[in-house]
C-alpha cells in the first residue's frame, strides 16, 4: 500500500471510551468521523465552539441528563485523527460512561475498533507509521527510558532520520540513473567518486540509525531469561535477590517450585524478564514431572539461561546433560551459588565469543549478584550510548537490516572497474523501499491490520 496523499476523506462516525477500564476522577468518550454538529446539537442541546472548553449536561435520548462535564470539538483537518472529533469528558465511573458510549452508538456511531483512531491519523497524513507505533508503545513503556525513546519516536525524530536517508537514497538514485540514460557519455571518474563517496556516507548514517533502534527494541522487549538447574541450589533465592522481594517460596526441600514463577525487573531501565523454573531431575512425582516439561518450553522461548549449581560442587553429569540440551546458539551464565557457605569469593570470568560467562555469588548474601545484573544488562544488547535512542520494533530492525544488505551490494558493485549501472540503482531502490516501509510510504494492508489491532481501544 502506498500511503495516501489525497485529500482527507471523512469516514464512517466511531466512538469508544477513550480511557482506562474502572473508576477514575475523569472519563472521556471520543467521537471521529463525519461532520459532528448534528451529534452534538443531540447530545449537549447546545452549539459548542472550536478549541473551547464548554462546561455541559449530556443528554440522553428522553431528555435526562447522563452527566455534566467537558465538552471539546475539533474541526477536520486539525485534530488527531484529521476528522472532525469530540471529546466529551465526564466523570469516571463506568455505568456513566457506558450511558454516553450507548447514547453516541444510538446518534448513528459506530463502535472503534482497537487503534482505530491512530489508524485514522496514519491514513490521514496526521502521522507516519512509526509515529503511530510509537503511541502504543508510549502507553506501554515500563520505564522512563523507555518513555523517552518513545516520546522521541512519536515526535518525529526516528522518521526524520529516516527521511533523510530516502532523500539522499533519491538523489543518489538520480545521478546513477542518469548515466544509464545517456549510456553513450564517457563517465567522468570524478562523477563515479562522487557516487561512491555520497554512498559511503548513506551507509554510515545507516549504521548509526541501526544502532540506535537496536537499543530502542531493548527498551521495548527487554530480555527472558530462564533460571534452571538441580533443585535445591538457590534459583528462587536468586530470584528472589534480583527482585528485591519474597516472590518464591524458598525452603530446603528439593522440588519446591513445581511450575513458573515469573518476574520483571529494570536494570537501567531495561526490562529483564525473569522465569524461575522447576528442578532438573529424575522423578516419578508426576506434578514435578510436568514443571520440568514446562521448564524447557520456557528455555525455547528464552533469550539467555542463567544455569545454577553450588558453588562446592564440580559440574556433574546432570549439569552436562542439561547443558547439552540447551540451544547452542543461546547465551548461558553458569551461576555458582552459595559461595558463603563454602568460604569462597565472588569472581566473574566472561568469555565473549560463546556468549558464556561463569559467575560465583551469594543469593543469601548478596555477594556478586550485581555481576549476573551487568551480564544480564549486557546479553539483552544494551550499552549507554545516551542521546539518540528511539523505541523500535522487530519491523523496524528487519527493514534497517534489508536496506543495509542492499546498500552493501550497491558499494561492492561501485567498486568494479566496469559498473554495471542498472544493478547499481536496483540496489538504491530496494533500500531506498525498505527505509520508506518504516515510516508506510509503502506498506501492505494486512501489516496495518496487525500493528493497530494491538492497540487499546479508545487510541
């Protein structure tokens, strides 16, 4: 789908409660759609004002009044959605605010689907498509961090950056496609350097846009790490220690933990999803069996494993064999526990290049647990790079990782002595395409069912 440029098209009238479920000091029901005068000629028995706060009774359909709140209008084409659009904001007690929902429903309205309302403003012109994103992921940072990307996003500073590769992208495409139309000229080396040269810094500007999303989709998704091993070597201790809190039960019986106990924490505004897992080992108990089934359907899923034993013991066989099991390709901290116990140090050796790392703590104590937070920060891809960060999702990543592979070609293909120019621009389009797939300069139908289905209602 190419984003539309027409102009802004009314559609069918929508309304929703655009605020949270429950009970609040304020609740607002949103309208978008078609010219609203005659709804609000129904509802407020009054004329409201563009962009002016009118204190009002909203009224049923027999005359009663619902509620008396806030009544804003928003003529098209200045408002969220580049609709007309109401707000009527009333009090925050759900029976009232369902009244007004029905009553809207009753005047002609249709229920919004979820993200309806950004779909509309990305369909409008009012947002690009990573804006849009950027509002839901606004309303679901877990983090200040993670809200400062988003905010960033939703600003327009992720998409500017964008553009300006698309238009550098363009003008590049325009000087190679000019020496395919005029084959026949001699191509002066100066112009071919110039190519070469504007591609290269195309590519670093890339580089740098790549990087900053990969620590926005950390923001975003954070890290699952799985916590396994024999019973009884302290994982819900550790759990427990990373938390902060009694959030696993804890006692010198071995198979304590028959199933999940799941966790988030912030480590420098990183979210770090921990799973405590049932015990490795052989049993007839068939409650334990099944927490031990469920245990390596949490290390498939899982993005790094913290695999526990004590700290007074060498890796035995059951720790080989649940080593061996576990995806060769997924980092894995092996985790020595209870070094107050054995009177030994915390020590922490890494080993970069398997993604391995070899940590001995104290849960009890608290002794070295900050290293298992630092590699724990480290494995999800986080690194303090301060300004520049925006919240990013998988589409994202995926698109950057295909203009940069097109973008690689086109720079091996300008170093051949004979370029073959035709190729060459092929290169620049197919990346100049998956930059504008970002921002929805081109985007499929189905994409944008799937992004705004996730939505909340109301947004």
């Amino acid at each position: 789908m190419v984003r539309p440029n027409s102009e802004i098209v009314p559609r069918e009238t929508i309304a929703a409660i655009a605020t949270a479920s429950g009970r609040g000091g304020i609740g607002v029901v949103r309208i978008s759609g078609k010219t609203l005068v005659s709804l609000a000629n129904e509802v407020l028995k009054n004329a409201v004002a563009p962009r002016v706060a009118t204190l009002c009774n909203f009224y049923d359909a027999d005359g009663t009044v619902i509620d008396q709140g806030i009544a804003l209008f928003f003529p098209r084409p200045h408002s969220y959605t580049g609709e007309d659009v109401f707000e009527l904001q009333g009090h925050g007690g759900s029976a009232v605010l369902q009244r007004l929902l029905q009553r809207c429903l009753g005047l002609g309205c249709r229920l919004a689907k979820p993200g309806e309302f950004t779909e509309r403003a990305f369909l409008n012109n009012k947002l690009d498509l990573a804006q849009a994103e950027s509002v839901a992921d606004l309303i679901e940072a877990s983090s200040i961090e993670a809200a400062k990307s988003a905010i960033k996003s939703l600003t327009g500073e992720f998409s500017g950056h964008v553009h300006t590769l698309v238009q550098g992208l363009t003008e590049l495409r325009m000087h190679v496609e000019a020496c395919i139309d005029f084959p026949e000229e001699e191509i002066d080396p100066a112009d071919r350097e110039l190519q070469k040269s504007k591609l290269q810094h195309l590519r670093a500007r890339q580089a740098v846009l790549s990087r900053n999303a990969k620590q926005g989709a950390v923001l975003r998704d954070g890290l699952t790490v799985a916590l396994i091993g024999r019973p009884n070597v302290g994982k819900s201790s550790l759990l427990n220690r990373l938390v902060g809190e009694e959030v696993a039960i804890v006692t010198p019986i071995a198979g304590t933990t028959r199933d999940h106990v799941r966790a988030t924490i912030l480590i420098k505004g990183v979210p770090i999803h921990l799973i405590d897992t049932a015990g490795l080992r052989d049993t007839e108990d068939i409650v334990e069996k099944i927490g031990i089934e469920r245990t390596w359907l949490a290390v498939e899923k899982a993005g790094a494993v913290l695999l526990i034993a004590e700290a007074g013991e060498m890796i035995g066989k059951n720790e080989a064999e649940i080593l061996a099991k576990l995806p060769a390709t997924l980092p894995v901290a092996w985790v020595y526990n209870k070094i107050d116990a054995y009177g030994q140090r915390a020590h922490l050796i890494k080993d970069d290049e398997k993604s391995q790392a070899t940590i001995k703590i104290s849960a009890l104590t608290g002794e070295g647990v900050e290293w298992v937070r630092d590699w724990l920060l480290e494995t999800a891809g986080w690194q303090p790079s301060g300004e520049g960060v925006f919240m990013a999702r998988e589409r994202h990543l995926t698109a950057l990782k295909h203009a940069e592979a097109h973008l690689n070609v086109a720079s091996q293909l300008a170093e051949q002595s004979a370029v073959q120019f035709e190729l060459f621009a092929e290169e620049l389009r197919l990346a100049q395409q998956a930059f504008a797939s970002i921002t929805g300069e081109f985007t499929p139908d189905d994409l944008l069912g799937e992004i705004f289905g996730k939505f909340c209602i109301g947004k």
